[in-house]
C-alpha cells in the first residue's frame, strides 16, 4: 500500500508553475536525479520517492509523491516547497496540509483550504 504526498505551487489563487532543476536544487546531488526526467528520488541509504508529474523542465499542475519515506526525502520536500512556495497535502483525517511559510497561505485558493482544512506552517 502507498501514501500520497502531493505538492502544489499557487500564486494568487491559481496554480503557478516552477522550473524541473528546483528539484534536484531541493534534495541534493546524492539523489540519484537524472537532469532529463524526474521519475524517482533514491539516496543510497534507502530514502526515496517515486514522483509524477516532473516530466516536462517546467512543473505546472504539481507534483505527487508515492512510496516515499526517509529523513532525507522529506528535508528534500521541505527545501522543494519552500523554495517554489508551495502547498504540500495528503488523504488523511485531521490537518492534511502544510507550508513552509505563513505567507504562501495567502496564495491558495480558499476553496481548497475549506475542503481540506487550514495549512499548518511547519519550519522544517
């Protein structure tokens, strides 16, 4: 079984678009990315990611993570969201989004928020 992680970029209400290199600028050298296609993040020690939605060099309508897990991964997913502004959510019950500052709140849509309840900042 697998959980989703899923991250998108807003500004102004609507989905804003990113560059493809800010992932590798996020998890590092030591993430085995290939610079053409985007499709896993594997560091050596076993934290890794299957990801969706990178396959273009400009990321317009998000990322999904799957089968994701490791302290590196998701300081990766931290400094990615951080870097692009974005929202990072997930299927669960109770708080089921994040943002690395209080100012990206702003920036999504408020029908969003209602359906999957307030963002929680988290500083790392």
């Amino acid at each position: 079984m697998s959980f989703e992680i899923f991250m998108q970029s807003f500004q102004n209400g609507q989905p804003a678009s990113f560059d493809r290199s800010l992932i590798k600028e996020a998890f590092g050298p030591g993430a085995g990315i290939d610079e053409d296609e985007v499709s896993e993040i594997a560091y050596p020690k076993g934290d890794r990611a299957e990801v969706y939605g990178a396959e273009e060099p400009t990321i317009s309508a998000g990322l999904m993570f799957s089968h994701a897990g490791g302290d590196r991964f998701f300081e990766g997913l931290w400094r990615l969201a951080n870097l692009t502004q974005s929202l990072i959510y997930w299927p669960d019950v109770g708080p089921q989004c994040a943002v690395t500052s209080a100012d990206t709140i702003q920036h999504i849509p408020a029908d969003m928020l209602e359906s999957i309840g307030p963002a929680q900042v988290v500083s790392d």
